[in-house]
C-alpha cells in the first residue's frame, strides 16, 4: 500500500471512530432528513438548520459501514457553514468523484481523474470507486443532505 493509501485509510478510520457533527439539533427550527440504504442496511439522519441562505448548523445521526459513516462525518466538516450554493457545489463535486472514471470507462482514451487536491479530506473516498458496490455507502449521506437542502428551499 502506499503512503497516500496508508494516509487515506487512516482519515477515514479517524472519521469513523471520531465522527464530526453527531447529534440532533432541534427541530424546529431545523430541518429533519432521513436516509436509508437498503441494500447494506445503513441509516443517516441529517439535521440542518439554515439562516440566510447559509448552512448555520448540521448535526447527524445514524449508523452502518465505515464508509458511509466517515462519508458523512467529513460531508458535515466541508458543508458547515458554508453557503447554500456552496453546499450544492460541494455535493455536485463529491458525486462527481463517485462516477468520474465509472462514466469514462465507456470512453476512448484513459478516464478523466478529479482533481483530488480540491476536496481536501473528501479525497480519501476516491477509492471507493473501485467497489461499485460501496458507492451507495458514500453517496447516502450527500443524497440525504440534497434532499434536506430541497426541503429547505421549496
């Protein structure tokens, strides 16, 4: 295994057993989201709580596989915060790491690779593109986020 490996294997161990943002927030004033995979069994609650077009506060609930916990561990690290644009910016990016080289695989040419350097320690998790099967254990927690996010602004 290499450094950088060693290196994300050992953020998103640290993101596992130390999660960030755990908790509820009260509702209201914030928005209550669940998110479930059926296939593996993990479950996310996000909470957030927007104030002028800003994600203020977001606390989060749930267990399943490392993966999907770490996920959302350091989605609720980048998206605290930020602004509601930025926030979708960010979600954007993220799904984009989880289908860049499954939709260039079909391409002529090598797939295009994200630049990894600007999603700080979401980087980690480019790896779990080579399990197809774990990508729904990354994406539960930015899929639930969005759907809070469509709540929020309907």
């Amino acid at each position: 295994m290499s450094n950088l490996e060693d290196l994300y294997r050992d953020i998103i161990l640290d993101h596992y057993r130390s999660p960030r943002n755990r908790g509820e927030l009260p509702s209201p004033p914030a928005q209550r989201v669940e998110g479930f995979n059926p296939l593996c069994g993990d479950e996310i609650t996000v909470y957030l709580n927007v104030e002028d077009d800003v994600l203020v506060d977001i606390k989060l609930t749930g267990q399943g596989c490392s993966i999907s916990q770490a996920s959302s561990s350091m989605m609720s690290s980048a998206v605290k915060g930020k602004s509601l644009d930025q926030v979708r910016d960010a979600i954007g990016s993220f799904k984009e790491l989880m289908t860049v080289r499954e939709s260039t695989l079909e391409q002529d040419g090598p797939p295009l690779e994200p630049d990894l350097r600007s999603l700080g320690e979401l980087a980690a998790l480019a790896g779990v593109v080579k399990f197809p099967v774990r990508i729904k254990c990354a994406t539960l927690a930015w899929n639930t986020l969005s759907l809070a996010l469509d709540e929020v602004t309907s």
